[in-house]
C-alpha cells in the first residue's frame, strides 16, 4: 500500500493506494489523480518511509514510474 501525506492549499491531507503501479497509472490520466506541485509531507509503500528528493508529487511521480 501506498500512503501519501502531502499539503495542498495550507491544509494536510492523504491520498492512500493498492500499489506504486495504482499511484503511477492515476498520474498519466488527463486529468491526474494529484497536482504535480503539491508538496509531499510523508510517503510510505508497504510501512516503511520512501525518500524523495525533492518534495513534490511531480517528483514522486520521477522516483516511481
């Protein structure tokens, strides 16, 4: 499972997913699943932490597709 915890618009929120893939695939839709800007606050996969550099959804999106 992957549990993303991002802040968008001042406010924390959490968008959670069956896998990467799931994560990925919402991403190349027209209109993705979230903006490439929000900034990213926490990220597992499976329970343990993944770091990003960076601190974007966008960048994200690069460690994981």
């Amino acid at each position: 499972m992957l549990v993303i915890q991002y802040r968008n618009a001042g406010q924390i929120q959490e968008k959670t997913y069956r896998s990467a893939n799931e994560f990925v695939s919402a991403q190349y839709r027209e209109v993705p699943d979230l903006e490439d800007y929000y900034e990213i606050i926490a990220v597992t996969l499976d329970g343990k932490a993944i770091e990003v550099p960076g601190k974007t959804i966008g960048d994200l999106f690069s460690v994981l597709a």
